[in-house]
C-alpha cells in the first residue's frame, strides 16, 4: 500500500502563493479612441449662443423700453392733471371777472352770449393742451328741489319732465321721498326706509339732497336707460334753486313753464337776440301763451290747472352754481375734470364745492 507523501506547512504556503501570483495579472490600461467631431456640432453650438444672446439683449431692451415708456406716461399724466386743474381754475377766474363786471349793473344777467359761456379753445401748454367749457348748473331742473321745498310746482315740474321723456310720472315722488327728512312715502310711487331695507342689496332711503344725478340708481324704479335719458336736462344742487331762463334749453323751458316746444323755442330765438333781464321783460318779448301764465302766476290766479312759477324763487335770470369742465392732452395721454362751484354776486374767488375725473 503505497502512502501519499506528507507535506509540510511551509510548502503548503508555496503553493499557495505561486498560485496568487499566476491568478494576479496587472492592469492593462486600454487607451481611450479618439473619434472626430461630428461635422456641424460647432456651427449648431455657435448659432444656440448667438440665439440665447439674442433673446436675452431683447428682452433687456424690451424692458428697457416699457419702463421708459411707463416713466414717460406717467410724467405726461401728472402733467395732464396739474394742466386739468388749471383749466379748472382758469373758469373760476372767468366767473369772478363777470361778477365784478355785474356788480355795477343793476339788470345784470347771467347769459349764453357772456365771455364766461365761450368754451375754451384748445390751449397749447408745453408737450400738449387745454380746453374748458363753463356751464350754467341751473340751467337745468335741480332734482332736489322737491325734496327740499315740498312745493307743488317743483314736484310737477318734475313730473313733467319724466312724462315728456316717455317715463313713469310717478318716479318723482321717489326722488322726493329719497331726498326729504321724513319716513312718509309720497303715493303713488314714493319710497321711505320700509321700501328699501326689502330691496336686495338693502340700503335706507337717503333723506338728504342727491348728491350727483348717478344717484338716482340707488332711488327705487330708476335704470342706467333712465338716468341717462334725464342726464341732460337735471342735476344735483345742495339748495333750491331757480332755473335761469337765459340758459335753459327749450326742453326744460317747456316743462319750467308749461308750453309747447314752439313757445319755447321761440323764448330761445329771442334771447339769443337779447337775454331777459326780469319778469316785465319777459313778459313784454316772450310770447302771449307763456304772458298769460306769468301774469296768472303775479295776481295769483291760475290759468293751468298746475302750480305757478314765481319769479326768483322758480325761475330767475342770473345763476349761482356753474360746472367746469377741463380736458387736457398730453400725446396719448388725455385727463378731464369737472368741478361744481358757487358764485356769489360779488368780487369773492367762487368756492369748489365738488370735483369729479371725467372718464373718456
């Protein structure tokens, strides 16, 4: 029996070592190819740089340009308001000029064919211009009148002004319960807090003069259509007022008086001629429809079957309250204002009583 042969430890470890060495091979770096650019790589890089260099110099440029413009329009607008404002003033000096020139007449009238009545033509101001235009506010029918007075005839003028316009008579008792300090509604057709706490939105009824004719939308029964129909023959004036017969139009003069429109186109003709100074003026030069009322109205005996007018209380000849409106432009910019003020028959500047921006 043949043995195996022993080895020993130290040639076992021999072993073991020559064969690390045969499995241990070094690293054998492969060198990496190099293969050329694909044609047109660069040239696609080259325009990508030139684009984003391009979009990135116009949007700067572009912003550049509306903050320029902005800063510009901006500038122009301060400048459309300062001018605005001045175009405001320069009507209150005209209506100061004319009461000093009235203070030493004792006819003096308030009329279309005064200095104060011309509109002002476009002004150049530097970058731009002005205009203005002075207006009689009584040369309308006051809303508040009513209200303010309780009297028979303003109500009716009313009335009939809404029944010439093809609207319900009965809206002026609204406008008179909105503006009165009482919670009576006035039938048919008023309305105190009662009537408008069930309205949607609920509001109470104001009981104090319209302060703008764009107030008539919160009185029960009015529309935009409506106040636009009535806006050029009304206003809004804090007190009652008179309406001035040498500046109303025919419409208002034929409901003022109640006349037909020839009646009151012929008081317009012969103004124009030569304004009316008082009641025996109008009297003598207006027609004999309109002398027989006046005359009614003076003894006391009506003639109609609706309330009288009474000289200086319903109608008179001068005004106090007169509207200013402005416009300026500058460029692309353009801006408007329009002012409430009373003048007082002396030298006194007039007082501002309100001011609105006209939105063109």
């Amino acid at each position: 029996m043949v043995r195996p042969a022993r080895h020993s430890i130290g040639d076992t470890r021999r072993a073991q070592r020559v064969r690390r060495r045969r499995l241990v091979r070094p690293l054998q770096l492969v060198p990496p190819v190099r293969r050329p650019p694909a044609p047109g790589v660069a040239l696609i890089s080259a325009l990508l740089l030139v684009a984003l260099a391009t979009a990135t110099a116009v949007y700067i440029s572009t912003q550049s340009s509306l903050r320029l413009r902005a800063a510009t329009e901006q500038q122009a607008l301060v400048q459309a308001q300062a001018s605005a404002r001045a175009g405001i003033d320069f009507g209150r000096w005209a209506l100061r000029d004319d009461a000093v020139r009235d203070a030493a007449n004792p006819h003096a009238v308030d009329a279309l064919t005064e200095p104060w009545a011309q509109a002002l033509p476009p002004f150049p101001v530097e970058g731009g211009s002005v205009t203005g235009l002075v207006n009689d506010a009584q040369a309308r029918i006051n809303l508040n009148n009513a209200g303010l007075s309780h009297s028979p005839f303003d109500a009716q003028v009313l009335q009939s002004l809404l029944t010439q316009l093809h609207l319900d008579p009965a809206l002026a008792n609204a406008v008179t319960d909105w503006v009165d300090g009482d919670d009576q509604a006035t039938l048919p057709g008023g309305a105190e807090d009662l009537a408008y706490l069930a309205m949607t939105p609920a509001r109470r009824a104001a009981n104090r003069p319209l302060l703008d004719v764009d107030e008539l939308l919160s009185v029960r029964g009015f529309t935009p259509a409506m106040v636009e129909a009535l806006r050029p023959f009304v206003t809004a004036l804090p007190v009652h007022t008179p309406v001035n017969v040498n500046t109303a139009s025919p419409e208002v003069l034929a409901v003022l008086f109640g006349i037909g429109s020839n009646d009151s186109e012929a008081l317009v003709t012969t103004r124009a001629l030569q304004p009316f100074t008082d009641q025996a003026d109008l009297l003598e030069r207006g027609p004999p429809t309109l002398a027989k009322i006046l005359q009614g109205a003076a003894a006391g005996t009506a003639v109609t079957t609706r309330a009288l007018p009474a000289f200086s209380n319903d109608w008179a000849v001068t005004s106090h309250y007169f509207q200013i409106d402005a416009r300026a432009s500058y460029g692309q910019v353009q801006y408007g204002l329009s002012a409430l003020v009373r003048r007082d028959n002396s030298a006194t500047f007039p007082a501002l009583l309100a001011q609105r921006r006209i939105v063109f």
